[in-house]
C-alpha cells in the first residue's frame, strides 16, 4: 500500500471512531414555547403565561411530535441536537474519504478488511 493510501485509511478509521462517540444523537429541534392551562382564573389567561416549557420536536411517520423535556434533560438534549451536526459532518468527511479511496482501487479492499475485522459490510 503506497503512503497516501494508508493516510486515507488511518483517517477513515478515526472518523469511525468518532462515529462510536456521538451516544446522544437526535435528529430533531429544540423548541421553547409559552402556554396557558385549563384553570379559567389562572393569571396566564391575562398574558403571563407559563413557561418558558421546552420540547424535542421531530417527524415520524409524516407527523411533527413534540416531545416534553424536563429542566434536568435539556442539557443533554441540547448536546444530542449538536451531535446530529457532528454527524452530517463526519458523514461528509467519510463520503469524501470513501470516494478518494474508490478512485485509486482501495475501495473493495478496504471493505474486506472490515469485515476480517470484525465489522460489517453490505
């Protein structure tokens, strides 16, 4: 294997590697809204609503749901959304790699490996 073709194999591996840190990932939105309650003397039908109240909103089967976060949550929620940017980056990065690597015959090589590795191939 020539040296350019191990420095795309060494960086493969450690944006793999990197794929196994991202244990909080969501795909969704972090939303804050104001709300009024059911109480019909409730000051928050006067305009001081409750709140603010946050939530996971996200899409499954064609349909937004709204997810409740508890105050304890949000921390974590908020750094499982950033993950997903992580993501999309690392998954570009890899994309890029995985081209360079079928551009010089590596590709297929690389995939074998893998999988004597122990991982997966599809």
């Amino acid at each position: 294997m020539k040296p350019t073709e191990v420095t795309l194999c060494r960086k493969r591996r450690a944006l793999l590697q990197k794929l196994a840190g991202l244990s909080l990932l969501l795909h969704g939105s972090y939303v804050e809204r104001f709300s009024t309650c059911a109480r019909r003397r409730c000051a928050c039908h006067g305009g001081h609503r409750h709140g603010p109240r946050s939530y996971l909103a996200l899409y499954r089967k064609k349909r937004q749901r709204q997810i409740y976060i508890r105050q304890g949550e949000r921390t974590a929620v908020r750094r499982g959304l950033r993950q997903h940017g992580e993501l999309l980056k690392l998954v570009k990065q890899l994309t890029d790699l995985n081209v360079q690597l079928l551009r010089i015959g590596r590709l297929a090589a690389e995939a074998k490996a893998a999988v004597r590795r122990g991982g997966r191939h599809e």
